[in-house]
C-alpha cells in the first residue's frame, strides 16, 4: 500500500511540475501581434505595428510607422507626413531584445512659405507659395524591445538619403509670377545627407 500512494505521489509531482514547466513556456513565448507608439525624430509622433513570423524561430519582424504633423519654422509652415516600413531582425527567438532594423523610409514635406515678395514692372506686394518635397532614404537601426503584454522599445540609427539645401519654385500672387529659391528650414534632426533616427516607444504585444 505504502508502495502505490508513493508511486501516485511520484506521478502527482511529475504532473504539477509538467503543468508548471507548460504554463512558464506559454507566459515566456513570444507576442505575435505589436502595436503602439512613437515619439522622437525624424518621426516626431507616429503609431507603429510589427509582426512576428512564425518561421526562422521568431526572429524576423516585419513593421511599419505612419506619422503626420506641422511645424512652423521661421516664417514656414512644414507639413509633414511620415511613412516607414521594413524588416527587425531579433538576436534572440522570442521576438524581443536586441534587434537591427532596416527599411525604406519617405518623408513627404509641403513647406508654405510666407513673407514672399512678389515684383513685376515695378509693382511689389506680399504673399505666400506653398511647394513640397519628398525624400526617400534607407533607414539602418539598432534597437531594444522589452517583452511582456506592455512593452517598451527604443531605436537608434540614421536614414541614409539625400536632401537639398534650398528649394526652387515659381509662384503667383495677385497676377504675378515670380520664381524663388528658398532655404529649406531646419528641421530637427534632418541634414544634406539624410536624417538622424532617435525614438523611444511604448504598445501592447499580443
């Protein structure tokens, strides 16, 4: 008798710790789905999704950012939209940690410049045009995920493209037509050879 109750004993722990070992494997997998937010540069605000693959052991991630917003910069107005998509790379297989990020990166300006002079056949008056400019750049990233239902990522890296220093245009204003060339305004974070990434992120994994 003693013999049985200590062989269902046995069997009992067994069970437990198998029940345990199933429940730490199910918590410590790896989310699928992830959706959050942005803020930083050159995106400044933007939603961000990403989503594991079930192949190669988790460790590739497709992902994409959108964010749109104005500045006004030295008698400019910059609306800008942002759009990223590519690929993260994890170190490790659970779909978090130390990644390497890279993808195509387009940020769509439309800068209205105010305080413009307009002259013709020595008639002078003030006005606005509105021009835009895309740039179009190869985005290279290193970056962290923590793990867990809520999780938190930051990025570093820089999009490699190239952007003019000054923009030319042909406006009208009043009936005149006036062709300009204007200094593009700074924009944090943005140089002649492309622009500097910098986010920190928060979201839900699922």
């Amino acid at each position: 008798m003693k013999k049985i109750f200590l062989i269902l004993s046995l069997i009992s722990t067994a069970y437990v710790s198998a029940q345990d070992i199933s429940i730490t494997d199910s918590i410590s997998k790896s989310k699928t789905f992830s959706i959050g937010v942005k803020a930083g540069v050159p995106n400044i605000l933007s939603l961000n999704g990403e989503f594991v693959l079930p192949i190669l052991n988790n460790h590739i991630a497709p992902f994409i950012d959108y964010g749109s917003f104005s500045l006004d910069v030295e008698n400019t107005q910059a609306d800008l939209k942002y759009l990223e998509y590519g690929l993260n790379i994890y170190f490790g297989n659970k779909g978090k940690g130390l990644y390497v990020g890279a993808g195509s990166g387009k940020l769509t300006n439309e800068f209205t410049f105010n305080d413009l002079t307009f002259e013709d056949n020595g008639v002078s008056l003030k006005g606005s045009a509105t021009t835009s400019l895309d740039i179009n750049a190869l985005n290279l990233k290193l970056g962290f995920k923590s793990g867990g239902l809520i999780y938190f990522r930051i990025e570093a890296g820089y999009g490699i493209g190239t952007i003019p220093d000054r923009l030319n245009f042909t406006a009208t204003s009043g009936g005149i037509t006036e062709t300009f060339s204007e200094e593009i305004p700074a924009i944090p974070g943005i140089g002649s050879n492309g622009f500097a990434i910098g986010n920190i992120g928060l979201g839900v994994s699922f």
